[in-house]
C-alpha cells in the first residue's frame, strides 16, 4: 500500500469574529427589464498564491458552510484513521448525495466493511435529496430513511473511523467525542484559523463555523495538494466521481465536469466552494440562502480566476419565465455584473 504523506500542520490563527456578516447585492433577478428581485452575500476570489485577488461583502465574518465543509471533515477522518477506501467511496465520504442506488449500495458497503449496519447510524432519517430520485422513491412506498439522508456516507466513514479506533459507537456525532474533536482539529489547520463556534447541522453531525475567506482557503489546499496527501486523496476523490459527491445532474457535478482539475462542493444556505489544481479558488455565501443564485455568482467568480466564460455559460444565467416564455434571468450583479445582456428585439 502506497504511503500516505502527511503535510505540514499550521498553528491555526485567532477565530473569525461572529457579527451580523457585512453583504452586498450579488445577483439580480430581471424580469421585463426590471430589477425584481435581490440577492445579497459575499465572494472571495483566491490567486494561486493565496492572495485574495477579488472580495464583495464580509469574507471574514463568522458563518457555517454547512455541507460545503464535508471535503475537510472528510480529511479529518482520513486524519483520524479511517481505514483505506476506494475512490468511490471517499467521493462519497465528502458528499451530499441525491439518493441513487449508488449512493445507497456505497454507502453500505463502506457499513459493512467496518462490521456494521444502517442501525448504527445517527443521521437523520430522511427522503432522497436529488428530486427525480425522490418521486420514484415514493413511489416505491418507501419513506425516511437514515441512508437516503444526503449524509449518510459521511455518517458511514465516521462510524467507520470511530470503529476502526476503537472509539464509542453510539456517541460519535457528540462534539466532545474523539472522533469529533480530531475533525475540528483539521479544519482548524487547512482554515488557518481557531472555530468560532460548534453547533449541530441537520444531518445531526458537528458544523464548525470559520470564515469565508478561511473555508476557501481550505478548499484551495486541497486542490493543489500532492496525491500522495490525505489532502490529495480526498480531492482525486471528488474529482474522479463528482456524481458521487452529488448526483446525476446536479450543478456541482456538471461544473466539476466541464472545468478540468476543478475540486468544488456546495451546501445549503446557498454556499460554495470551488478550487482549481494551481489554487485559485472562489467562495460563495448568498445571505438569504437562496439557492437559485449560488451557481450564476459561482460562474462569475470562476471567470475572474481566468476560465473561459464560454465553458461557464450555462452556469451564469437562469431563466426567467412568465407566461411559459424567457422574459428575462437571474444573473451576478453589482462588481460581478457580466456585461449587459442585448435589449430583446422589439
């Protein structure tokens, strides 16, 4: 087995300090020429020396990733001992799933290598995440479940982890729990910067909230890490089965597609993160969470690191419909505005 190299560990720096996040108007939403809508946040946009080479709104204000901190926590566990995976697996340690039969059939068996069931985990039961996997789920007659829940490979590798260690079952979701305090521990290192605060994510598992600027950061580590890393690892992962860090389909994955090398991960409340194999990297908080704004302002930001904008089209705009016809769409505003769009022909 090929060793695995531990990469240095920073002494992290103080806390990012927890106030009311300072944003600003990224994205409109045009209808018939009209600004009818508003999505404020935040962006940072990283140069391949880590310098912050663009920033909108409050990059340094505490917040929660949510699932965009899944790819450090799953360096954690690799950290903490997980024992080895396939790449198909790891991809699916670091996900927020949609609930295919991959997803599920991976998820168990990362279970039962560790001598383990569905029983065992802590997540909360819940329905498939990809919309399309959920109406053929119901119909199916099934309900909740802990290993539809988008988190469940995460959930899995953890317990994995804890059982590998030696470590108590039941509790591994408490933030007092080894397993628990050696993932902190990570993302204290590959942030640069102390927790600010610990509370529970839905899935039920610890969320760590750090900075925008510290979590793209983080991200941008990854993706410019040597293979032989567990930092590495974790991103050949991704990067070798977005589907499985997401589902068929979904924006993340179709972006990891058409953007070579890029390592990118989202979560709720409108979050990304996106990293390219030299370090330039983006981070994207919409403040009111609203999804539909996260990917245009992501696009965006990557084409200020220098991606084609052509190969980002898809990604930068969304229809407005009324009537069944585009009257217009949801593009970056503000110091991210994209050129005007042509005035429709009268």
């Amino acid at each position: 087995m090929t060793e695995i190299i531990t990469t240095p560990r920073r002494t992290p720096g103080p806390p990012p300090p927890v106030r009311e996040p300072a944003h600003v108007p990224l994205a409109h939403v045009v209808r018939g020429g009209v600004v009818e809508g508003v999505h404020h946040g935040s962006v940072v946009v990283l140069a391949a020396d880590g310098s912050v080479e663009f920033l909108a709104g409050d990059i340094e204000a505490a917040f929660y990733p949510r699932s965009a901190i899944k790819p450090l926590q799953a360096v954690g566990l690799l950290r903490a001992g997980l024992p080895p995976l396939d790449d198909e697996s790891l991809a699916l340690a670091a996900a927020s799933h949609s609930g295919e039969e991959r997803h599920l059939t991976t998820a168990r068996r990362i279970l039962d290598a560790a001598g383990l069931t569905e029983d065992d985990l802590r997540n909360v039961p819940d329905l498939p995440y990809g919309a399309e996997r959920r109406e053929e789920w119901l119909r199916l007659g099934h309900g909740r479940t802990r290993l539809a829940q988008n988190c469940s490979g995460k959930h899995a590798a953890m317990l994995m982890t804890a059982r590998a260690r030696q470590w108590p079952l039941d509790s591994y979701t408490d933030a007092a729990h080894p397993l628990q305090q050696a993932i902190a521990a990570t993302v204290e290192d590959l942030t640069g910067q102390r927790v600010a605060r610990v509370t529970v994510d839905g899935c039920g598992a610890p969320l760590y909230a750090v900075s925008l600027h510290g979590l793209t950061r983080a991200v941008a580590r990854l993706a410019t890490a040597a293979p032989d890393t567990h930092e590495g690892r974790i991103a050949h992962a991704m990067r070798a089965y977005p589907e499985m860090v997401s589902g068929t389909g979904r924006d993340v994955a179709r972006l990891m597609r058409a953007v070579p090398g890029l390592l990118a991960k989202d979560g709720f409340e409108g979050v990304q993160v996106a990293a390219l194999p030299d370090g330039r990297a983006v981070g994207v908080k919409i403040s009111d969470g609203g999804d539909r704004a996260r990917m245009p302002v992501t696009a965006a930001a990557l084409a200020r690191c220098g991606v084609d904008p052509g190969v980002l089209a898809e990604f930068a705009r969304t229809p407005v419909i009324g009537g069944g016809a585009e009257v217009g769409s949801l593009r970056a505003a503000g110091a991210l505005a994209p050129p005007p769009e042509p005035a429709p022909a009268p």
